[in-house]
C-alpha cells in the first residue's frame, strides 16, 4: 500500500508513476490462462467437430495456450506504452492515430505467428497448408485485432482510475493545507484581538488612576499595586485562547479591587458563579470588556452609587455570562455588541472561537434601572476548535 501511495504521488513524468504491481501481474498471468483454459476445452467439445485424435487434441490445446501466452506477455508493454503515451502528454489524435497503426502491427505479427504454429501442429489434408500472406489476406487478423483494442480499452480505463486517484489525492492534500492555513490565520487573529485588549485594558486602568492622583494618593498606591499585581499574573499566563470560568473570576475580582478604590465606598459588587459552570471553558479577558463598558457607560455615567452585577450560569448545552449595571441603561437592544473595541473585539473572538453557536447582547434591564451584557456559548470543558 506504501509503495503504491508513492507511485500515485509521483511527478506526471515520472516512469514509475503507473508501474504494475505484483498483484496485477499475476492477475494478468491468471486471466489469460483462464482463457486459454476455457479455449481448449470449448474446442475439445466442439459438436462440429465428429472424433478428435489424440495428436489434434493435444495441438488444439497447445495452440490455445500458445495464443494466449503471447497476448499474455504483450500485455504488459501496451499497458507500459499507453501511461508512457499519457504522461509525456502526447496529443490525443496523434497518440490515437499511434495506438491503432501498432495494433494493426501486433494483430498481424500475431495472427502470422499462429498461423506457423497451425501449420506445424495441425496435419492439414493433401499436404495443403495456408502461407502467412493467405493468413493476412484472408483477414484472420481481424480477430486478434479486437483481442488487441480490448486489451488497449483495460489499459486506457486503468490508466485514467489511476489519473482519478491522483487528482483525488492532490485535491484532498490541497484541502488538508488550505484547512490548514485557515486555522493558522483564524489563530492569528485571535491572538491579534487578545493582544489588542491588554494595552486597550491597561490605557482603561491607568486613567483611572491618573483621575484619583491628587485626591488620594494612598489609593493610588493601592491601585498600582492591584495593577502590577493583575498585569504580572496576565502576562505569566500562556498564550491560551480559553481559560476555566474559574481562572477568569480570578482575573476579574484583581480588576474589581481597583476599579472599588477608584470609586472610593460608592461601589457594590455581586458575584454570582454558579457550580456547574466553574469547570467551563470561556475565553481569556472575556469578562474585563464587559465590566469596563459596565463602568464606562453605566457606572461612571451616574452620580449615585454603582452596582454590578455579573452572573454565570448553565442553560441546557449553553454557558450564560451577565453583566449588569445600574446606569442610565439603552434605549433598545442591540445584539453583536456594537460600541468601542473592546466589545467589538470580544465580538469577534466570539464568531471565531463558536461560529454560529454564541451571541453577544446589550439590551435594557427589565425594571428600567442600567444595562445588561449578555454572553452566550456553548458548554464545554475541552478546548474548542476555532470556527473558521
């Protein structure tokens, strides 16, 4: 099976491309003894013929097996010459016009050759006996010129199943690869958004501080802290797409201590995880852009005090991560995130890593009172294979 896997992912031109394997050989060996077989014994049972001597009986069956033992062998050749015609790439009339003037040739050299043997093994009446030239002229080749363009029309049809093989193999290698390349630029690009999100959250973090500078210094102090401290354990991390609900938490409550100093008391937040999705895949940072955008456009838009909320929970073969404030909240909802990038970049990592089977929403709470972000994808604690 290897050697003939190599044969098939031969260069066009290459001698070996269509050799004939052992198993074919004997193949050809077997069916034109089989003929030769089932030759003689239709002769020897010829009803035309009233009484056989031995001597004609045993000529009649040497002269089968003889016939068949020379198309036997010149099967080989016309089955080399016709992958050697198709792969130098002949013109289709020319290697046509080619094929029929050899056969002509090889039915007559043949049918020459048996009528000689006919002649020596068959006692004709009175002496008579029929010269090659009466054997041409007499058309006998005529048969042996079919036997030829049948074995002609086997070495055409094996010669184009292997032709088909081989552009099966080379479409399904070109696949391979393209599916290939495919995943490495889907990885590309996630890791692109990934690495956008570390400076965006940073810029984020670093105006927070800036703003509480002259006002409280010792809870700046405590923010740059928070930061190294968030910023050391992000960067330590590997360059993993999904991470455990659980090591996501984590990050976020780092990100929370800072963002409660900078808000100074006016800041409640609710955790609520639940255990059946702890264990669950999600993708790295796929909560800071939620929460900022929480702060940004709801928390820090209000003058009261600020609530979060953020859930996890499972429903049926989905994971569902909610984000909720109590800004001024939308006017309607909008569904694939929309806004600034760090939500148009949680947006398309989403379609990458899920395909079809995520959805991102920003839609009003039910009592009026701030916003809610919403994620949904599928459950699972395998990685996932990029949707491409």
């Amino acid at each position: 099976m290897r050697e003939s896997r190599d044969e098939l992912q031969a260069g066009p031109s290459s001698p070996n491309r269509f050799r004939l394997r052992p198993g074919e050989l004997l193949g050809i060996v077997l069916f034109w003894a089989f003929l030769a077989t089932l030759t003689a014994t239709g002769r020897l049972l010829d009803p035309r013929i009233p009484e056989l001597r031995p001597e004609i009986s045993s000529a009649v069956i040497s002269l089968a097996f003889i016939e068949y033992s020379i198309w036997a062998a010149l099967t080989v050749p016309i089955i080399w010459l016709v992958s050697r015609l198709t792969a130098d790439g002949a013109r289709r009339v020319g290697r046509g016009v080619l094929l029929v003037a050899l056969g002509l040739g090889i039915a007559i050299g043949v049918s020459a050759i048996l009528a000689t043997f006919r002649a020596h093994l068959l006692p004709f009446p009175n002496g008579a006996r029929l010269s090659r030239t009466s054997s041409i002229l007499r058309g006998e080749f005529v048969g042996d010129l079919i036997v030829y363009f049948a074995i002609l029309g086997a070495a055409l049809a094996r010669n184009y199943f292997l032709q088909s093989q081989v552009r099966l193999m080379d479409t399904r290698r070109l696949q391979a690869q393209a599916a290939e390349l495919n995943a490495q630029l889907a990885e590309a690009q996630l890791s692109l958004l990934r690495t956008q999100l570390n400076p965006h959250f940073l810029f984020n973090t670093l105006n927070a501080i800036s703003s509480l500078v002259e006002r409280d210094p010792r809870g700046v102090r405590r923010m740059i802290a928070r930061l190294s401290e968030l910023l050391r354990h992000t960067l330590d991390q590997p360059a993993e797409q999904e991470i455990s609900l659980d090591r996501e938490i984590e990050l976020l409550r780092r990100y929370l201590d800072i963002m409660e100093v900078r808000f100074q008391g006016r800041l409640a937040v609710t955790l609520d995880v639940a255990d059946d999705v702890r264990d669950a895949l999600v993708p790295h940072l796929i909560l800071q852009p939620l929460v900022e955008n929480a702060f940004k456009h709801g928390i820090g838009a209000t003058e009261g005090p600020g609530q979060l909320v953020v859930e996890a929970t499972r429903s049926g073969g989905d994971v569902v991560l909610a984000v909720r404030d109590n800004g001024p909240g939308l006017i309607a909802p909008r569904t694939g995130g929309g806004g600034g990038l760090g939500l148009r970049n949680t947006m398309a990592r989403l379609e990458h890593l899920y395909g079809a089977r995520q959805r991102l929403t920003l839609r009003p709470a039910t009592d009026g009172s701030g916003t809610i972000a919403e994620v949904v994808l599928p459950y699972h604690t395998a990685p996932a294979p990029s949707a491409t």
